[in-house]
C-alpha cells in the first residue's frame, strides 16, 4: 500500500524533524576539535562579580581556551542566587548539554542532597576538576571585641548568609546546634562583597563560612589591618596560611559521632574551587575539557597571574572529584542523618 503524500504545515514540520535529526547527528559526528572552533564556551559563576568563585573563575576563562582543541572563547556569565543554587540547577536541568557550558558553585552544594531538602541531584554532574582545596573560617570584626572563639561563649553573634546549602548557612547552624554557639543568622545576600558592605556597615558582626582563599584575594587589606579575627577554620586539613593558635572545627568534636557529621560536611572543602558540565555531555568534550583544565592549571601564564593575585592552586581532576563524591554518596545513613540535625534539618 502506498503511503500518503503530506502537503503544508505537516510536511513542512516532518521536513524540520528530518533536517533537525540531520543536523544534530552531524554536530555529534565532529571531532572536539571541529565541534570548538569558533565557538563560545559558557562559563557560569554561581555568584556574582569579585567574590573568590568569580575571580578563581575569571582566571581560568582567560587561560582555558588555548587548551581546548579548536580554541573556543571563554566567556564568563555570573548567574547569582541563593547561595549558587540558582547556577546549579541550571547546570542540572536548562543548560545545554552538547558541550558548550562549563560552570561553578558553592562547594558545599554538592551535598546539599544529603545534608538538607535539596531538591536536586549532583551526582548527575560531569566533574571537570577543582583549582584548589580550601578551608572555611568564622570571621569577625575589630570593633566586635570577638578575639578567639572563647570570646563566642556568653554573648550572641551576628553572621551573614547566602542561602540554603551555603558555607555560612551550614557553618553557622554546626556552631550554633553542635557547640552552643548563639549565632544570630541574617541571610539573602547576594555573595561576598555584599556581606563585607554589611560587616563594615555594622549591619553583621561576621560571617561563618568565608573561604580563606577568597578572603586573602578579596580582602587582603582587612588581614594586612587587623580589621578582622579568625575564631576557626573548617576543613579536613590545616590551612597553613591561617594562624595555628586558630581552632579546627573538627578537633572540637567530642565524640565519634560528632566526627563522623563533622567529616561529611567537610568534605567539599577539599573540592574548593569546583568547576563541572551539565549531565549528558558527550564523553569526548568532557574528556578534552577535563585534560585541558588540568594543562591550564599547568600553564606559566595562569601560574604566574594565580601568584600575582594570591592564588591557591593545588588541583584535582575530575576523574579524582568524581571518585571522591562517589565515596561521598555512600556515607552511611546514620552519619548522614546526624549530619542533617547538625545544620538544622
């Protein structure tokens, strides 16, 4: 039986179907290096401009180009909003996929599945690697008279917020519902800079959960003036530019369950400077993308603008970010389950 000529609208869509398939299976049938050319690459800062993330960000667009295959453009595109999240779930659920978007986050966001109501699941992401580890600190400032987390025992303590899932929302309610601490939270700020307006505004007193890579590039002068006390730091390891009469979070730890929360919130420190792709990225541009990040993180250029700008830079793949998360993911639910108690959940 022959089949039916279509005529108007219907053979025109069929015809659209048809060239779409055909396009679509062409661009997948390019090599990375044919795909990249003259193209832009998306990179997505999940906060906005001259914080730590924009700046760790910014340095890389300008080195990472030249070691994509085809050498595409990298242009920064700050996306801002609750505490990152609004970046996140674009990279999950409205980016597209084919390759051209490369982005970056709150660390710590990377559990929020596990730890709070996060809605969404970063597992799915396809890691392209980390700049760097980091170290979360509580700051706060010379006019408080807070010295030394003693200072924190019998009085209230004002600290600034990003949004659920950040370092300062965690930090704060781990001090508040593990040690005792009376942290007083005003949150809905919109990234760094706009918190340190507040603190030297007097609307805050400090924040719980400022990177201390982020503080050294984008407020070196309050470190060189005193203008601000570190009262801990938050990681896995010792950060060797803070003062080592600063606490650890986690030696505050009293029993082994404490430890085992305190770990799992920790882990994102050591994945500081996260960088990824969306779900479903072809396996070839991820792979090119992953080997050029680790040879930008290489190049004489980067390193030499990283060091001019105060810079950390101790890398991990995104092979090893992937294999890390993985461990991660699989944390037992009693520890994941006092973890929650831990930042309010």
């Amino acid at each position: 039986m022959l089949g039916r000529t279509m005529t108007g609208p219907a053979a025109a869509l069929a015809l659209g179907a048809a060239a779409t398939g055909v396009w679509s299976t062409a661009v997948l049938a390019q090599s990375p290096e044919e795909f990249y050319k003259g193209r832009n690459v998306n990179m997505v800062i999940g906060f906005g401009a001259g914080g730590g993330y924009d700046i760790y960000a910014r340095a890389l667009g300008r080195h990472l180009g030249k070691h994509i295959p085809g050498n595409p453009n990298i242009v920064p595109q700050n996306m801002p909003g609750a505490g990152s999240q609004k970046s996140l779930e674009y990279i999950l659920n409205h980016a597209p996929k084919d390759g051209t978007v490369i982005g970056t986050f709150g660390r710590s966001l990377p559990i929020a599945h596990l730890i709070e109501n996060a809605k969404y699941d970063p597992s799915k992401l396809e890691w392209v690697g980390s700049i760097a580890s980091d170290a979360t600190t509580c700051i706060a400032w010379h006019t408080t008279g807070i010295k030394t987390w003693n200072d924190l025992k019998n009085r209230q303590f004002t600290v600034g917020g990003l949004g659920k899932g950040s370092d300062p929302e965690i930090f704060s309610s781990v001090m508040r519902v593990m040690f005792g601490v009376n942290t007083k939270l005003v949150t809905g700020y919109r990234g760094t800079n706009d918190m340190a307006l507040a603190i030297e505004r007097g609307e805050i007193e400090g924040v719980c959960g400022w990177s201390y890579s982020s503080l050294r590039t984008s407020r070196k002068q309050w470190l060189a003036e005193k203008k601000v006390s570190i009262l801990m730091q938050a990681a896995l390891a010792r950060d060797p530019g803070i003062p080592p009469d600063v606490p650890m979070l986690l030696d505050k730890a009293t029993t082994p369950e404490q430890k085992a929360a305190l770990t799992l919130i920790l882990a994102p420190q050591s994945v500081g400077r996260p960088f990824v792709m969306p779900p479903g990225t072809p396996a070839d541009r991820l792979a090119v993308v992953r080997k050029a990040f680790m040879a930008a993180l290489k190049d004489p250029e980067f390193l030499a603008e990283a060091k001019k700008a105060s810079l950390d830079v101790s890398p991990m793949s995104g092979e090893e970010v992937a294999a890390l998360y993985k461990k991660v993911y699989a944390t037992p639910k009693t520890v994941i389950d006092n973890a929650r108690r831990a930042v309010g959940n």
